[in-house]
C-alpha cells in the first residue's frame, strides 16, 4: 500500500464543547482518534461550522422548529492539523452561522494552519474552487457541494455571483469541475453534504451517487445526517453515504434507536493510484456518554455496526477471518479478477 487517507464525518472542536476544551486544551476531542489517525497519510473532514471571534450569530428563517448555531474558535485550526487534517470541506448548512465575517475568518485561520478548503468562497466561482493535494506521489483533487435545499435556498447559503456562500450541489457543474480536475490529478473525490438529519438513504441521495460516480468520481464521501448511513461497494467508485458525526461539539440527538456512531473510513491507495482497499472503524460519538472526546468502539460491536452498513459486489473482497482476526468485519480489498485495468495507470 502506498498511502492511506482517513475521512471523519461532522467536525466542530468548539460549541457546547467549548468550555470542555478551553479546559483541557483543544487537542482534547481528537485524543480518543489519534490511534485510528495515525495509521493515515492524509485526513479529510467535513468542518461543520466557522472558526471565529465574531460574537453574533447570523439570522435564521423562521421554521418553528429549534434552530442552532456552530461555532470554533480559531485556536481549534492548530489542533486539526496537529491531528493530521490536511483538508476540510466547508459545503454544509453551518458555514454562515456567523455571517460572511465567520466564513471570511475560517478561511483565514485554515490557511494559517496549512489546511486545504474547498465547498465554500467569496462567490460561487471561489466555492467551487477544488483543493489538489499531493501525497506520497499522488495528486489528489478534492470537490465539495452542498444539496440543494430550501430552506438554506431562503437562508442565502449559496454562493452565487457576488454572493458568499457555499457551493450548491448541481451536476452540470460537477461534470464540468471533474473534467477540469481529470488532468491535474490521479484521485477525484467529492465531498457532499446532502439527506435529513438523523434519517436512512434518501431516493434523491441514490440517485446523486449515480449521477456523481457517472461523472467521474473515484470516491464519494458524504455528511449532514449525524449518523452512519450505508456504504456502497457495489461499483468502482466507494461512496459513503454519511459518515456521522465526527469530533463534533454538540449534544447530539441519539435516542430512540438512533445509532450512536459515527464512522471513520480509511481509504487505501496502490502505486496506480486507484482505490485498493477500503477499512471502515466506527467510533462513538455520543456526547453524553463520551464528553467531547469520541473514541472506537469495541470490536463486537464494530463488527456488527459496519457488517450492517456495508453493501459490497465482487469488486471488493471481504477481508479473511482466519487471517485478519476482528479487521474481517470491517475491511474490504479491491478484487483483482474483477479489476484487470489495476496497475495501467502506474507512471
């Protein structure tokens, strides 16, 4: 294997959190991953919400139901990167809680710490802006959009020309933003925030996945619904249809069945730079029990959780019990009799 790049779901190292770190140092909430971390080259998040000193939230539409506003401070950014992230995605409903200002000092801050940012921008050109990063040898481009929905329709959310915001998830510009990323990059990958809080697989999320794999996507990785939803190994091109929450500073809402989990998806990349390997760690992420600082769950019940995620075709080979032990039920290898074109692309 020559390089391995972790995903986390919803992060956010502030919020109700906030007192907890300013306490314990904002490093704290990534403590519990710094074993699963470690083993990744790169680490890619969804960074759910503006790293700011701005005091005052922006307005809200007025929905009748409970609103929130996400919040970090910028010391959070040096803790990212300590903890390996090299890149975010702002393309989600949190990155105008605290007004273009917010999205103005979140940029400034991610760029001082060396982290990459693609999803959101000054207008909609810079929210499309994609991060390429080189790892190892390989140049991996990153995109990242957000749903169209219409209540943050109402809200502004989306950039627009002369409009802040965040990139709006529309396929004629994605085929156009993967098309121009195909010569500069070995790896295409696009984050998206897209389905409903707390809910399974939505029809509209099916049909984008197919839609985003049809356009040239090697890996599709997505956010917004606080829980683990299905992964799709049924095709070339992974998707994860919703990590979960991450180290994410907020209560949460995990009661009634829903899942406490989040997910950590650790991609694996061969020296033809494709997608060889695809290991899935689930992590807890109730706040209530784990106090700002997620941690992996035991293996019993990982097994369990992922085994009832994952949806995999004869491209992908689960791992052997007899030889990879507890790593069987949550890791996946890339099935050569189905892939003859592996290796073609190495230089």
């Amino acid at each position: 294997m020559t390089l391995r790049i972790a995903f986390l779901g919803d992060t956010l190292l502030g919020g109700a959190a906030e007192v907890t770190l300013e306490r314990r140092g904002y490093g704290y909430a990534m403590a519990g991953l710094r074993p699963l971390l470690a083993e990744a080259d790169l680490v890619v998040a969804n960074h759910e919400g503006p790293l700011t000193r701005v005091e005052e939230p922006a307005q809200k539409a007025e929905t009748g139901r409970k609103r929130y506003w996400y919040r970090g401070r910028p010391e959070a950014a040096a803790a990212l990167k300590e903890a390996g992230v090299g890149v975010v995605s702002l393309a989600n409903n949190h990155v105008l809680d605290f007004g273009v200002q917010g999205l103005i000092d979140t940029t400034e801050f991610l760029d001082q710490s060396g982290i990459g940012h693609c999803g959101a921008g000054q207008d909609a050109r810079g929210a499309r802006q994609p991060v390429v990063v080189t790892v190892a040898g390989c140049r991996i481009g990153f995109l990242s959009y957000m749903q169209r929905y219409d209540i943050y329709v109402r809200e502004g959310l989306y950039a627009s020309d002369g409009q802040p915001g965040c990139a709006r998830l529309r396929m004629r510009s994605v085929r156009q933003d993967l098309a121009a990323l195909e010569p500069i990059t070995d790896l295409r990958v696009v984050l998206v925030h897209w389905g409903r809080n707390y809910r399974p697989v939505s029809a509209r999320q099916e049909r984008l996945a197919t839609a985003l794999r049809a356009a040239g996507a090697d890996l599709v990785v997505g956010h917004h619904p606080h829980i683990p939803q299905r992964v799709d190994l049924r095709a070339a091109a992974p998707v994860f249809f919703s990590l979960g929450n991450g180290p994410l500073g907020t209560p949460g809402r995990f009661h009634s069945g829903r899942p406490p989990y989040g997910l950590v998806a650790l991609i694996g990349i061969d020296r033809s730079w494709q997608i060889v390997e695809v290991e899935i760690r689930a992590i807890a992420v109730d706040n209530g029990v784990v106090g700002f600082r997620p941690v992996p769950v035991p293996a019993d019940e990982e097994g369990r959780l992922v085994r009832s995620l994952v949806s995999a075709d004869d491209q992908w080979l689960a791992a052997d019990p007899a030889q990879d032990g507890n790593a069987a039920s949550h890791r996946w290898s890339r099935n050569p009799a189905t892939a003859p074109n592996l290796g073609t692309r190495l230089g």
